[in-house]
C-alpha cells in the first residue's frame, strides 16, 4: 500500500521532472557551447525571455501555427541577441560579465515589455508540442509513460542534441579546433583557426538554443506567456553547467536534477503533503526554495570536497573562459 | 609620405580616462535608447520632456526619487564596496530583502521602546544581510567558487523567504492585502518640510563619503584595493587574502541589508513585507549604479541619484507608454554602453611611424580588430 | 642579390616594424639559406623575437619585404606562413595543455580527416614521429609531458605541416643540459635533410657549438651575419652590447653566521606533487648563495617556502634561530626579509595601482607611514619618492600606474623597495630576466649592496654565467633536491652542468 503510494508519486514525479528539464538542458547545452569557446554569457535570462517572447509573437501577430516554426522564431530572436552579445564580447572583446548581466536586465526588460499585452493568452493546443507515441507503446503502462511518452524537443534536447554535440566535440577536426579556442585561443590561432569566428559562431549558436529553452517554455510548459517567464531557469543553467564539467550528457543530468526537484515540489502541493512538524502550506513555500538551494549545493559540494580532499581543484572549466583574445598581446 | 593610424592596446587604463569613457559609454547606451523608443513608436524627445516634469516639475517628483534613491544607493554601495576587490555581489536584491526580513520579524514580535526596537531592528538588518552572503564568501575566499552565480542563486531563496513571510507565518490577516506581513510599529523621523522624505535619506550619502575616506586614507582600504588589484602580489605583502574578501563580503551584504530597513522603517507606506516586490530590482539598479560609478563610491551618489530619477520617471510614466519594464531594457544598454567605454579606454589612437624612406608603409584603418598593444 | 653558390630559402629585405611609435626592427636584410642552422643573436629588445613573429606570420612588417624561395610574401596569419613553407616553435609553448599529443599534433591541420576518433589520431601521430624521427607518447595529455617533451611536439607539429624554415625562439632556456644535447642532435639532423633552422638565443656558447653562421642584432638594427667557424664568444658579446659586460664583484671569504638555515624541508608545488624533498641548506650573512638549476626543479618553491608563501610540509626553516615555517608572509618580512619574486608582475606587483602604492607595498603597516588606521599620505609620498630616486626608477610620476613603465624600471622598484625590506636575508629570483644590460648590471649590484652590508643573499637565476659572476656559494637544484654544494674555490661549470642536468656528484667524479 505504501510501497505502492511511493512507486506513484515517483513516477509522477519522474514524468514531469523530464519535460520540466527539457528548458533547463536546452539552455545549458547553449550555456556549454559558449563556454566550450571560451565565452562567458551571463545574460541567459534575457535570451530565454527573448526566445519566449518571439515564439508568442509568432503565434499570434504572424499566425504561425506550427510549433516548430515558433520554435524556430523563438530561436531567431535570440539569435540575433546572441549576435550583439557576440559583436561586444568578442569583436570589439569588452567585459563579458558586464555585458552578460547587461543582456540579462535589458533582455528580460526587452522580452517583458513586447510581452506586455499578451500575458495570459493561451498558445493553441495544435501549436504546442505533444507527445509522441510512434509504435503505440508509450502509453501501455506508467512506467513507459513517465519515462518515454514525451515531446520531440525532449527527446532532441536528451538525446539527439548532446549525442551530436559529443560527436562534434570529440570526434571531429573541427570540434578539436572549437575546444583548442577555449582552452587556449593562441594554440588555436597559431595552427590557422579563426578564433574570432569560431567564437562568434558558437556564441550565436549557444544564444539560439538558449532562445529555443524559452520558446518550449512558452509553447509548451506554461503555456502561456507571463512577464519574467525564466524565472531564474537562466541561472540555474549556468550552475548545471559548472556541476556538469562542461560535458554534453552530464549537462543533462546536472539538469534533470534541478527538474526533478521543481517536479518534487508540485507534486507536493498538489498532494499536500506534509510533515508533523510544517503544515502543507509552508512545506510548499520551502519546497519552492529547493531548486535553488540545491543547485547551489550542487556546485558547491564539488569544489569543497575536491578542497578538504587536498587535491588541488583541477577544474574543468575552459582555461580561456570569459577572458578576450588579443593576438599580440605580449 | 602617408600618415597611417592604428589602434594600441596597453595594459593598463588611465583611470580619469576610463571614468571619462565610461561616462560617455553610458550616454551612448541612452541614445541607443533614445532610438529604441523611436523604433517602439514612441517620441524619445516627449518622453524625456515627460520624464524630467515628472521629476523636476514638482516637489512631489523630487521627494519621489529622493525615497527611491535610498534603497538603489545602499545596494549600489554595498556593490562598489565589493567590485573594489573584484568581487561581484550581484545578490544584493536577496541581502536587501533578507535584512528587510530581519527586520520585520523584530519589529513586530518584540515589545520595545521605539528607539531600542530601531536599533535591534537596524542591528538585525545588517546580520540578516550579512548572513545571505555567508556562504557565497567563505565559499569564494576558500574554495575558488565564483561569487556571480552563488550570490544570484540566493536572490530566488530570499523572495520565497519573504513571500512565505508575507503570505504565512507573518500575515497580517486583518488585512485587505493578501501579500502583506503585519506592519512594523516604528519609522524613522522625516526630514522637516518633507512629506515623504526621512532621515534614511542621509544614511547613503553618510556612508558613500566614510567609504571614500576608507580607501583613500586608512589602511584597510589600501590592502582591499591591493587584492582588487592583485591577490598574489596582496599575499606576498602579508595581507590574509581569503579573510579579507569574507569580511568585505560579509559587509557589502550588511550594507544591502541595511537599505532593506531602512526601507522598511522609511519609506513611506512600506511598513510591512509585501513579497518579493518589497525589493523593486533595487539590487540590479544597484548594480548598474556601481558599474557606471566604476566603483567610486563619490561617483557611486551622483549615477545612484541619476538612476533613482530615471527609474522613477519609469513609474511615475507608466501611462505615458513609460514602464519599468523599458526601464530595466534602457538599462540593459546603458551598461553595454558603460562595459565598450571602459573598453575603448584601454586603446589609444597612435600614428604609425613611418619615416621619408619609408613611404610603402601602408595605412591601416582605425579598427579595434587590429588592435596592437 | 644572390651572389653566393648556396640556394636561398628565405630573404628579409630591409623590413622595419614599430609598436607605439618605438622601433622594435629599423630596417633589417638577411639571407637565411636551406641547409642551415642560421643564429639569430640579440640582447633582450634587439629584435630577434619581432623578426621571427613577421617570418612566422604573427605581426604584419610596417615596410620592406621577405622573400620565400625568391617569391615575395606578406603573410596575414601563421597559416599563410605555415603554407609558405616557415613554421616557429615559440617560447611559451602554443599547445593545448588538456587535449593529448596527437590531437595537438592534428590541431587545424587540414591533412587531418573531418570525422576522427582518437584511435586513428594516435596512429596517424605514430607514423609522424616515424617519418620525422622524433618520439614523444601520442597518448599523452600535453600537461603530463616535460618541457623538453613539449617542446618537441611543437616541433613535429611544425615539421608535419611541411615547414622547411624552422624558427626556434630560444628554444634551450627551458630544457636541461641534456635535452639541450638531444635538441642540438636534432637540429643537425634537420638541416642534413635540406631544412634550415633559425636559432634563436643570447647564449654565446650555444651559438658557438649548433650554428652554420650567425647575424647578430642590436636595437633592432642588423649588425653583422659572418660564418660561425672562427667567432669567438668575446668577439660575439661585444657585437651583441656594443661594450664589455658583466659586473665586476669582489669576493671575501665569508665568516658571518647563519642566517637562513634549512633542514629536511619538503613542499609541493601548486599542482599538488612535492617539489622540494628534503632540501638542507645553510646561507650566512654576508654572503650570496646562487641557486643554480634549470627553471622548474624547485627554485620557485624554494624561494616561496623560504619566504611563509608557501606551505612547508616538514622540516625546519629557521632565520636567525628563530623557526618561520609556515608562520606568515607578514611575520617572515617583520625578521628582516626581503624577497624579489620570479614573477614581478603578477605577484611583486598591483600593475594597475599607482607606483607610489606599489612603493608601499611592504611599508605601509609601518609606523612611518600608518598610525594604528590611518595612512599617512604625505610620509608616503616623500618614501615613495625615494624609493623612485635611490632605485634610479624612471617614472614619470608616482601616480601613474605601475604596470605603465619598462619591465627594468618595474624590476628596479621591486629591487629597492625589497632591499629596504632584507636586513637579514634577501631572496633574489630571477632577478634579471627579460631586463636589458644596464637594468640587469643595476639590479645585480643592488643585490651585492645588500651582501656587503652583512646581510644573506639566496640568488635563484638558471643563467649559470650570472651566479658563477657573482655568487661567493652555489647550490645545484636538480628535481626539488640539492645535488651539491660550492665554495667560491670549486666553482667548477662543467660539474655544476652535469649536476644541473641530473647526475649525481659520485657519478660526476668517477
């Protein structure tokens, strides 16, 4: 009976802990590509309101009735963000946690105000994205539900797009050349690589699938446009990357950590559930503090266990993260 | 013989030349502005008419940016206090908003004479502001953990602390307003001939100018310029490095802290929690008065009480096609403007010697992608 | 213009390169032929850097031209350079640190193929290093590897790219005595299969023993190109300064007691593995003890040990009988020592703060410039001011920024300024480094200054010319440990080699 109650709520939570990620690992797949070039880009909030805001106009200004095509409207826009960000960080190569906090306030400030009269307007349910069922299996029993009988960009965002990520990174010249651009730019520029293009391109690139994180969001999660729609996903992201070690696959489970526990906490106040000690009521005000703390904890316990271990933190961050690449500079 | 220009990098920044620019990066970002209005189909030129009315046209408009001003310069300064040591408190919404938090639950669970409760009250804010922070210190001054991301996580904690507040165990249930803590029992004094405006008022400038005297004449402020400038060459002088950086986060959080009490206890109709929109951004306005300031905690009042005014005209325009939502996108592009000035300082347009023999020397365009040091 | 019966490879045509307005190369013709190991000698700022950074594609010449294989070239990137044949192994090595040998091999090369794993990336790197006859593990992570290791795996990238012109940016300040040998094995063996190689140094002997022939610089003019054979090291260091160098120093016999004495002292260095085992060392006052060694056998962490920045794992470090192992930086200096560290800029240094405040550095608790809070801004002035004057400093003013002067007068600053810190001990590393002659001649006698006053001296330097000109004692440093120990009377350089190279004395004398 208990046993049964547990397999329950685990599989609820299990089901939506995996699409309420998806928005989470699409933004730190975008996160690690820039830092995988050695741009840091802080302004993640701001893309996926950008992202989210563009999808919504798409519906409803351009008529778009199509998820992906929102999808990719919401991409576009933050594309075209990511292109400012990646003309001030790394052409003209100005602050880049300046200008990542600035692309944080004035994106989010951007998104909401061409959000404004749009808020609580539905998105259609034939432009959202539905489950998928293709061999009418998914849905035999609840374990194959919760763990298959998901959207298309989940399974692009869980499998398709880290597996084609660490086959470009790992497996190709050219992926070679991207992570010699952010582990020492002047490696790379000295065999012949355009350091600034690479960079330029993968910051673009980062910045549209942290724009596609938003247009799911608003397409399918909410779905519904409100103003400040990341609600702290952006930040969240930019610490599962850390937890992850700047690896496609941990970047997904990094992020399914941080859903599971955001699914956790509605499937605690949807059940009421409670403890002797705190009524159900402020078990849900704590719970909504959860996410957060634990992905602090979760960057945090790494670097604090590698510290009281006496190791010396090798990190593995990108050696040229965040820092501007001048050629002849001596 | 052709003269040719290129553009020199150097290391190091004049650092008049740099305020100058950052400064002028800043009006860049409002001109941007300026034509992103026009591109939203509003008249930039009316707005700012509206916008300097609404501040300067009554006293009403000044009192208004005077209340606004606290919060934004105490957020702003415990920024700057940070960013002299190269840290970067961008969580100083959460440590306002903790020390509001602090605060509030003195103010109406102990039974105290008015000024002994503002002192406990005030006591409180700056521990509660200085423990938000805590962690995010030791964890950045011990374990190389950078600050950016752990103080910001911490913001999302403390709004869900002051909602829980606002809509749990301190309720006001007697109230109308559903998101409201009870109201604290004391405020502090106004200035005389001022409607709205208290003694809170005075606490940010007070302090701006004792936080200038620190770095410019006591030792404390030489050694945390001396980490902002280089941390190995502050260990090699003897100086403890990772003790220094937590106190002085442990204070740039106190100082967030403090502003939360003072808006509790100042502003006027602010007596009590009301969620997280007790803290109206006032962290990130905070911020971007630091960076324009470049942490100069004179240059920290002058762009704090700019920003007040202009984060006011936000509001008060609301229905003028103003909103803090274009506020928080003009901001945006007055730091893109303030980061490529500070930027732009470290280049010097050079002439390219070149002598009478010489000639072929070919001209070279003035681009920063050329950049030579 | 080719007189001669040997075919050109490259020639430099009277090519000029500036940067903000100073002249760094005035107008410099040379021939380099194929077949040749072809020096390129030069004090620091002569020019030689900036002449092989234009071969190699790095800066962009402000006027003449170069000529690959009679073709005229102006080479925009490395790459163009590369496909024309010129390939440079820098000094500070352009490998990616994580990433292994042979994908560093492979790196932007366009032989590689668009999709590979690293199995045949080994592979590939294994039949590289056969073609070429050079060996390094192509498994390895770049940051596993020794110097010397490196350094050859920028080699065989440069060679597996088609570079018949290899310039080599003082490629022996690194290695030890022996990979010194084994590079100079492969250069010879390089230029026997018709490819030239550029040799960059300032090290005469060097020179003298790999080279076909020479061209020495001066303030970036061409002073002379003449064949090897038959030049004479005196001869050279003339041409090189323009004037006889060296510093004269008196030597005496030393009688003062010990000052600095180590025992059993054991260290790791900042990646965690021990880098100094049971190092035993006694320096007395009055006299300077060199440090001999090639960089990295534990100099640095001996230096930072001595001096409370670094943790001391066991053992006993006392000055003056008193015991300062892991006490503090602060306490240390309080004794009475001074420390002149490896890297100026980044730790001696706040490059962006004000000279006046770097002046102060080590000063500012005292009760000359500081009551119990408050500094006194005036006292500070006037001591910085003299810090300026007594260290012969050139500023323009003690407000500008540190990091705004030459690197000698920023080495003159940190000199004085730590000399006024050493009563008892003053811990020299690497003191001339990168400093021209007059600097290096300048900051060389503020540390005989401090030894005639009586007080200790431990010099670090890996040009062994410099120690055996001026040290009374020196102590060889091979892997974190002391091989042996000489008075003034045993100076002996090709002892002192050996034992820098790693041999032991037993195996030296027999």
């Amino acid at each position: 009976m208990i046993l049964a109650l547990i397999e329950n709520a685990f599989l609820s939570i299990l089901g939506s802990a995996i699409p309420a990620s998806t928005v989470v690992v699409l933004a730190a797949t975008g996160v690690m590509l820039n830092e995988r070039v050695g741009v840091l880009n802080l302004g993640q909030e701001g893309l996926i309101g950008i992202g989210a805001v563009f999808a919504v106009i798409s519906v409803q200004e351009w008529g778009i009735e199509s998820s992906w095509l929102a999808l990719l409207a919401g991409m576009l826009g933050a594309a075209f963000m990511g292109a400012a960000f990646a003309l001030g960080t790394v052409v003209i190569r100005a602050n880049q946690v300046l200008l990542g906090l600035a692309l944080a306030l004035g994106g989010v400030g951007l998104a909401n105000q061409l959000g404004t009269n749009r808020t609580g307007t539905p998105i259609p349910t034939e432009t959202q994205f539905q489950e998928l069922d293709p061999f009418g299996v998914f849905t035999d029993n609840e374990f194959f539900e919760a763990f298959l009988y998901h959207d298309a960009v989940t399974y692009l965002a869980y499998l398709v797009v880290p597996a084609a990520l660490w086959f470009l990174l790992f497996r190709t010249r050219h992926g070679m050349t991207v992570r010699a651009v952010g582990e020492s730019p002047g490696a790379a520029d000295a065999v012949g690589a355009s350091v600034m293009g690479i960079r330029f391109f993968y910051t673009v690139l980062g910045a549209a699938i942290s724009g596609a994180a938003g247009a799911y969001m608003v397409l399918t999660i909410t779905p519904t446009w409100s103003p400040d729609i990341a609600r702290g996903r952006g930040w969240v992201a930019l610490a599962v990357v850390i937890f992850a070690a700047w690896r496609p696959f941990r970047v997904v489970a990094g992020a399914l950590l941080f859903g599971a526990m955001i699914s956790f906490e509605t499937t605690a106040k949807a059940r009421n559930w409670d403890l002797p000690f705190l009524s159900a009521s402020d078990m849900g005000f704590l719970l909504s503090m959860l996410p957060y703390l634990v992905t602090l904890i979760v960057i945090l316990v790494p670097a604090g266990a590698a510290h009281l271990g006496r190791r010396v933190r090798a990190t593995d961050a990108p050696a040229a993260l965040a820092i501007p690449y001048f050629r002849e500079e001596r | 013989m052709i003269a040719g220009y290129r553009l020199q990098r150097r290391l190091d920044a004049d650092a008049r030349r740099t305020a100058i620019l950052r400064v002028l990066g800043a009006v860049g970002g409002l001109v941007a502005a300026g034509f992103f209005l026009l591109l939203t189909g509003r008249n930039p030129f009316t707005i700012l008419a509206d916008s300097i009315e609404a501040v300067f046209g009554s006293k009403r408009g000044i009192e208004g940016v005077a209340v606004q001003s606290v919060p934004i310069l105490m957020c702003a300064l415990g920024v700057a206090l940070s960013l002299r040591m190269k840290v970067w408190n961008i969580g100083s919404d959460g440590q306002f908003l903790m020390g509001a938090f602090v605060a509030c639950g003195l103010g109406i669970n102990i039974d105290a004479p008015n000024w002994l409760l503002l002192v406990m009250m005030g006591v409180g804010a700056l521990i509660g502001g200085a423990l938000w922070i805590l962690v995010p210190a030791a964890a950045r001054a011990h374990w190389g953990v950078n600050e950016i991301i752990t103080t910001l996580l911490l913001n999302f904690v403390a709004v869900q602390m002051v909602v829980w507040a606002s809509l749990g165990f301190w309720r006001d249930s007697s109230s109308m307003v559903t998101q409201s803590t009870r109201i604290v029992p004391v405020t502090l004094p106004r200035i005389p001939g001022f409607d709205s405006v208290s003694i809170a008022f005075f606490v940010p400038l007070i302090l701006a100018v004792v936080l200038w005297i620190v770095f410019r004449s006591t030792k404390v402020g030489y050694e945390i310029d001396t980490i902002g400038g280089n941390p190995r060459a502050a260990a090699f002088a003897g100086i403890n490095v990772p003790r220094r950086i937590i106190v002085v986060m442990l204070i740039s959080g106190a100082i967030a802290g403090f502003g939360g009490f003072l808006q509790l206890t100042g502003a006027p109709g602010a007596q009590a929690l009301n969620g997280g929109g007790f803290s109206r951004s006032y962290g990130l306005s905070g911020f971007i008065v630091a960076a324009l300031a470049g942490a100069s905690f004179l240059g920290v009042i002058v762009a704090g009480l700019f920003i007040s005014a202009m984060f006011y005209a936000g509001i008060a325009l609301q229905t003028k096609g103003l909103s803090v939502y274009i506020i928080f996108a003009i901001y945006g592009l007055v730091l893109v403007g303030v980061a490529i000035g500070e930027t732009a300082a470290r280049y010097r347009l050079q002439k390219v010697a070149t002598d009478g023999g010489a000639a072929s020397a070919a001209p070279t365009t003035p681009t920063l992608a050329e950049a030579t040091p | 213009m080719s007189t001669s019966e040997h075919r050109l490879a490259v020639e430099v045509r009277d090519v000029a390169k500036s940067f903000g307005g100073v002249l760094a190369l005035d107008h410099v013709s040379l021939e380099l032929r194929e077949g040749e190991v072809h020096a390129l000698l030069g004090e620091n700022g002569a020019g030689k850097t900036t002449l092989s950074n234009i071969l190699a594609g790095l800066y962009r010449e402000d006027s003449g031209s170069v000529l690959v294989e009679g073709v005229e070239r102006h080479f925009h990137s490395p790459a163009q350079a590369i496909e024309a044949g010129i390939g440079m192994v820098h000094q500070h090595f352009r490998l990616v640190s994580s990433m292994s040998v042979a994908e560093n091999l492979h790196l932007g090369s366009p032989d590689t193929p668009k999709v590979v794993s690293s199995r045949t990336l080994v592979a590939s790197a294994r039949r590289m290093m056969d073609e070429i006859g050079l060996h390094v593990d192509p498994t390895a992570k770049i940051w596993q590897l020794s110097v010397g290791e490196q350094q050859r795996v920028e080699i065989l990238r440069v060679l597996a790219r088609g570079a018949k012109v290899l310039i080599l940016d003082e490629p022996t300040a690194v290695l030890t005595a022996k990979e010194a040998r084994e590079l100079f094995g492969v250069m010879r063996q390089l230029v026997a299969g018709g490819r030239t190689v550029v040799f960059i140094s300032h090290k005469l002997n060097e020179v003298l023993e790999v080279s076909d022939r020479i061209t020495v610089l001066r303030g970036g003019k061409h002073v002379i190109t003449r064949d090897a054979e038959g030049a004479t090291a005196r001869e050279l260091a003339r041409l090189m300064t323009g004037e006889e160098m060296g510093i004269e120093v008196e030597h005496r016999e030393v009688t003062g007691p010990p000052v600095l004495v180590l025992e059993g002292v054991t260290a790791r260095n900042s990646r965690g593995v021990e880098a100094l085992h049971d190092v035993a060392l006694t320096v007395r006052a009055g006299e300077i003890m060199g440090i001999a060694g090639v960089s990295g056998n534990g100099q640095t962490e001996l230096a930072e040990v001595i001096t409370g920045m670094r943790t001391c794992e066991r053992g006993r470090i006392t000055i003056d009988g008193s015991d300062v192992a892991n006490t503090s930086t602060r306490h240390i200096a309080d004794l009475g020592v001074g420390h002149i560290p490896e890297d100026r800029i980044g730790v001696g240094m706040v490059a962006s703060a004000p000279v006046k405040d770097n002046a102060i550095l080590r000063h500012y608790r005292t009760d000359e410039l500081s009551s119990k809070r408050m500094l006194k801004r005036e006292r500070i002035l006037a001591f910085a001011k003299d810090i300026v004057e007594a260290g012969r400093v050139q500023t323009r003013s003690v407000h500008m920024p540190a990091g705004q002067m030459s690197g000698g007068n920023q080495q003159r600053l940190v000199a004085r300024r730590e000399s006024l810190v050493a009563d008892r001990l003053l811990v020299a590393a690497h003191t001339t480094r990168g400093l021209d002659v007059l600097a290096a001649k300048q900051v060389q006698e503020a540390i005989v200054d401090r030894r005639d006053a009586d007080c200790a001296v431990v010099m670090i330097s890996d040009d062994l010319d410099e120690i055996m000109a001026i040290a009374d004692r020196i102590a060889v440093m091979y892997e974190g440990r002391i091989m042996g120990v000489f008075d003034r009377a045993e100076f002996d350089r090709e002892r002192i080699g050996l034992l820098m190279g790693g041999q032991t004395e037993t195996e030296v004398v027999a």
